[in-house]
C-alpha cells in the first residue's frame, strides 16, 4: 500500500460535483460513470453502488479503476485503485448510515488507491 499524501485527502475534502469512476471490460473497452454518494474511509475511497450495470460487470471480473475528481479551486486529481466490491449486509448497513434516502445501496465499492496524479504529476 502507498502513503497517501496528506494534500490528496485535503484536495478530497473540497471536491467539486460528481466524480468520475472508469473501469474496462474484458476486451479493454473504458466504461466511465459518474459517482456522488461517497466517502473517505481510513484510506479508502468508499462508493455507493445503487445503480451500477456495466461497472458493476466490469468491477466482478476485476477491472482496475481510475477515479477522478476536480476541487473547488479547479485542481484535478487521479487516482489508479483497485476494487473491493462488496455485497455483505454489514457493509451495506454501514453505508446507509450517510447515503441519501432517495438511494438503495446493492452494494459497496472500496477503492484501494494505488497511486495518485494531480494533473500529469505523480504524487504518490
């Protein structure tokens, strides 16, 4: 696991709108989605998967991600991760606990970050 810089949660804290989660499929096609019920947990980055299709397809055949994200002040941050995607009820639960009730959680997605870009520079 990589030590996550103390600027990339600070640049998280202050995201601006949805982010953006890619994955591929078998054949390497991209599949991007838009994601807004998520959270940091430890140094995870917790998503609420309440209508995934292809992602979740993608997700279970063990497709990395990228996870990009723009701040307030417009910086841009990428993250490459790997995935756990997890259907358990304690999961689930623990997530309801923040997610909006217009949403039903099917399952969760833990984004384990594997190294982190702020434009074209690597800082971590």
């Amino acid at each position: 696991m990589i030590s996550i810089p103390d600027s990339f949660w600070e640049a998280f804290s202050q995201l601006k709108g949805p982010c953006i989660l890619s994955t591929t499929d078998a054949d390497g096609t991209p599949n991007s989605i838009y994601v807004g019920v998520l959270k940091r947990v430890g140094d995870q980055i917790v998503i609420v998967d309440s209508a995934f299709s292809k992602t979740r397809e993608n997700l279970l055949r063990g497709s990395t991600c990228s996870f990009l994200f723009i701040t307030e002040q417009f910086a841009a941050y990428q993250a490459k991760c790997t995935a756990d995607y997890v259907e358990d009820d304690a999961s689930i639960a623990a997530v309801q606990e923040w997610t909006p009730v217009t949403y039903s959680p099917k399952a969760v997605l833990k984004l384990n970050i594997q190294c982190i870009y702020t434009g074209a520079t690597k800082i971590a």
